[in-house]
C-alpha cells in the first residue's frame, strides 16, 4: 500500500518516518515545497513538489499542512482523492469543510502531536459520515505506526489541539522549570535534567498501566510533615493546578478563533 503524507513539516515528516517505518506501506510519498530540508528519509519515502501526483499514487492521503495552505491544497487534490481515506491533520478545519473540499473521499480529521518523531503520539481522530468499519480499522493501523490513538467527538477536536497537540510544550515549560529548581539546590545542569525527565516519563507510565489516578499517586508518596507535602504546599501557593487549567481553556480558546477565522475566509 502507497501512502501519502501532503506537508512534510514537523509533524508530517514524523508521521512519514513512523509509517515508513512500519510494515503497513510499501512506499511512503511525502510533499513539501522545498525538499532539500528533507534529509535522511530512508529508502522507503519517496519526496516530491507534486501534491496532485502524490495524491494520485496513494491509497491513503494524509493531509499535515497548515490550515492557511488549505483551501489552495484541497482544491488541488480532489479529483484525485475519490473513494480514497484522506486523514486530516490540519488544525481547525472541520469534517463539513473537508466534507465540502472532498465529496467523494472518506474522510477522518485527527490531531497527532510531536511525539510521532520517537513513535509515542498519542492521536485524537473524528471519523467522517462515510467512514465504514473497514475503513476505521485502516485509520486505527496507520495512526498505530506513530503512537496511540483515541476516537473522540468532532466537538472536543478544538480542546484536543490544546491539551495534546500543544501539551508537549506544557510538559518541555515544567521539565525547563525543574531542572531549574534543581540548579537552584546544586545539582548539576545534566543530572537534574535526566532527573526530570526520567521521573516524568516514569510517573507516566505508572498510572497509564496501572490504571491510577493521579490522586492516588500523589498520595502514595506525600507523608505527613515530609518533603512531598512541603513541595506540593508551595505548588498550590503558586497555583499550578490553576495555571495549567487556564493555559489550556487559553488555547481551546485561540483553536476556536482560528477556527472561526478560517471557515470566514472560505
């Protein structure tokens, strides 16, 4: 199976690598305007200008271009998207606009995040009205090439897009603000940052496969008088909680009005 990835950006070009990595394509053909950036793709992806081509070749189209370049990509592509699963990775364009662009496609509008370049994404993925079964499990193999997926409403995709899609830099702001506290305390720049990140990555893990609350692991190791709870005290007279809650409604926030914004422009 051919699959093509339109936009080899960020996120296009991990999703390229991690489905060429896998055995569910035989070729992978990524597009970008300027491909002398594309480096070190393996033999697997082929890389070209040529969207409409691309679309052509490929059985499954996977569209990772900016929301702007949307109208001008859609309209290129299709006639040649007919009876064909076009997954969209384009933040704030919605299934009916991509329903309008793509009559004939089945379509899925989904939102990866930049832990697709090491395999660990984790995807939200809306299926269209013509989406079948068969289809959908399809999706869910070639989502499962860079991570985990979740099927979700259409109506949190927005909420989406600002918990995951932009959670990793939340999650880079507070390792960047450990490994400061830890300069703070003396030690060293690169053990404090090993530090930090392996506990975060480990603490992840914990309540992902024993299905904790984080509640409960808070708990576990906050005893009364001890360090924890004297490390949590000061966190609550920060308002992290507070912070992080409003970081996300921001960008739920700033994702609607992109959103809004394009369906004007159309």
């Amino acid at each position: 199976m051919i699959v093509a990835v339109i936009g080899a950006g960020k996120i296009g070009e991990a999703v390229a690598r991690g489905i060429a990595r896998s055995d569910f394509a035989s070729e992978v053909v990524v597009t970008k305007r300027d491909t002398s950036t594309l480096k070190g793709l393996g033999s697997k992806i082929r890389v070209t200008t040529d969207n409409r081509r691309a679309a052509r070749r490929a059985s499954v189209i996977i569209l990772a271009v900016k929301a702007g370049d949307a109208k001008g990509i859609l309209e290129e592509i299709a006639e040649q998207t007919s009876g064909k699963v076009v997954i969209s990775m384009m933040a704030a364009v919605s299934l009916r606009m991509l329903e309008s662009s793509l009559p004939k496609a089945k379509l899925v509008r989904s939102m990866p995040n930049i832990a697709a370049s090491i395999g660990e994404a984790i995807t939200a993925y809306s299926p269209g009205k013509d989406i079948t079964k068969k289809d959908l499990e399809l999706v869910r193999e070639v989502l499962s090439t860079f991570g985990d997926h979740i099927e979700v409403p259409e109506s949190l995709m927005n909420a989406v897009t600002a918990l995951s899609g932009s959670g990793p830099a939340y999650i880079a702001v507070l390792i960047e603000a450990m490994v400061s506290a830890g300069l703070k305390v003396g030690i060293p720049r690169d053990i404090a940052l090993k530090l930090a990140t392996k506990t975060l990555t480990g603490t992840a893990d914990l309540l992902s496969k024993n299905g904790m609350h984080p509640a409960e692991l808070r708990d576990l190791v906050t005893t009364p008088a001890g360090t924890t709870i004297a490390g949590i005290y000061e966190l609550e007279k920060g308002a992290v909680r507070t912070s992080i809650m409003n970081a996300v409604e921001a960008a739920t926030q700033a994702a609607e009005r992109v959103a809004k914004k394009f369906q004007g422009d159309q």
